[in-house]
C-alpha cells in the first residue's frame, strides 16, 4: 500500500453456498485507491457490484483475501473496533437514503459524530455546517417525510461526509431520483471531493456518473476489467 492509499483490495474473493455447491461472485478482485481519487464500478444487474462494496466497507467478510482501510485490515479488527474504525474511515450512500425518520435532518447528520463520541454541542455545529454546504441550512428541524427525494439524498450526503471519512462508498446514489436532481446531486458530490479531498467508489448503471469519475472499472464474472474507450 502507498502512503497515499486509503482503500486497497488485494486477491478478493466471496464464495457462498447454494444448494450444496460454491457460488462464486468475487474472484480475485484488487483494488488502490488514493486519496481523493474518483472511481465507478459499473456491471448488469447481479454481478457483485454490492457485495463488493460491502467488502470494502468491512460490512461483510471476504471467503479470502483481504480489504484495508488506511492501512488497517478489516480482518484485523474484532466487531467493536471494526465499528469505531469505519465511523472514522468510511461514509456510505445508498440508493435509498435511510435516513431515520422520527429525527430531523439536523440529528440525522450529527448521529455519526455523536456515535464517534463528539458532544451534542460539537456534533449539531458540524452537522449545521454541512447541511448550509449541501443547501439545506432551512432544513435543520425537517423530518424526512417533509423533504424531497432530492433533499433527503443531500441529507444522506451530508450524513456520510461528517466525520470527513478518508473514503465514502456509494451505491447507485441518483438512482431513485428524476434526472435533474441527479445531475444536481452529482454536481455536488463533485464539489465536496474536491472541497474535502475524500475518496470515492461509486457503484452506478448511470453512464453519465462514470464519465465524471477518475476511472471506471466493470465488474464481469467476478473480476474487475478497465473499461476500453
């Protein structure tokens, strides 16, 4: 790993069992990603794209090889460490925001930071600061069900990016969205990477997201290939 790694990927694979027989979805897959770089993984429908993603963030367990995180392996750690070090390290968007309803945005984006162990005071000053950032400083005292779509993917945005992860995953993060807030979205996660210098692996079927990224890698039988302009 370079010193400028923050996630690295070495001979990955995840195997499950089905119906008495291996079923393999990741086969020695690699990965370096430095800091503030850009990548998208792209694939059909099925070809592990999640999983591995999952993989990456210390969410479920290779059947062999290995994931770092700032040079830390997620094998390494036992459930309470893993916990503590991807609150640090990793951000994650979804598809669906997920956020919790019962809380405002502003609670929602502080959550991570209370959970890291910041004070109230200390979490709610840079969840505020973050939501002004993302444009939703009119937002704060909102519930989910009173935001938009386009709204609660910013929220969720701001969310995974308060702890200034070193590597934020996402998962199709304009796919539930119509495609002016998707381009609105994808703007934004452009201007933070390069406010914050935070690195991203972003799983899309959105052609437009991988031609803004770095690099684009697709995920076919398991492996990763470049992508042949």
């Amino acid at each position: 790993m370079s010193d400028k790694s923050v996630l690295m990927a070495s001979d990955l694979h995840r195997a499950y069992q089905q119906a008495g027989s291996d079923l393999t979805v990741l086969k020695a897959v690699n990965l370096d990603i430095s800091v503030g770089e850009k990548l998208a993984i792209i694939g059909v429908s099925g070809s592990g794209k999640t999983t591995l993603l999952n993989l990456l963030g210390g969410l479920d367990d290779a059947t062999s090889g290995s994931v770092a995180v700032c040079g830390v392996q997620w094998s390494a750690l036992g459930a309470t460490e893993r916990a503590a070090w991807r609150n640090q390290h990793v951000g994650f968007v979804y598809q669906f925001h997920h956020l919790l309803g019962e809380f405002s945005a502003l609670e929602n984006v502080a959550l991570p930071l209370l959970i890291g162990g910041a004070s109230i005071a200390d979490a709610h000053q840079q969840a505020t600061e973050l939501l002004e950032r993302v444009e939703l400083g009119d937002r704060l005292k909102h519930q989910p069900a009173e935001l938009s779509g386009g709204e609660r993917q910013r929220v969720a945005i701001a969310r995974a990016l308060v702890t200034k992860p070193s590597v934020v995953l996402m998962d199709e993060p304009t796919g539930n969205l119509d495609p002016h807030t998707a381009t609105s979205i994808l703007d934004l996660l452009l201007e933070l990477n390069q406010a914050l210098n935070i690195s991203f692996v972003v799983v899309t079927h959105d052609p437009a997201i991988a031609a803004r990224m770095d690099l684009t890698l697709r995920l076919v039988e398991g492996e990763l290939e470049p992508i042949v302009v």
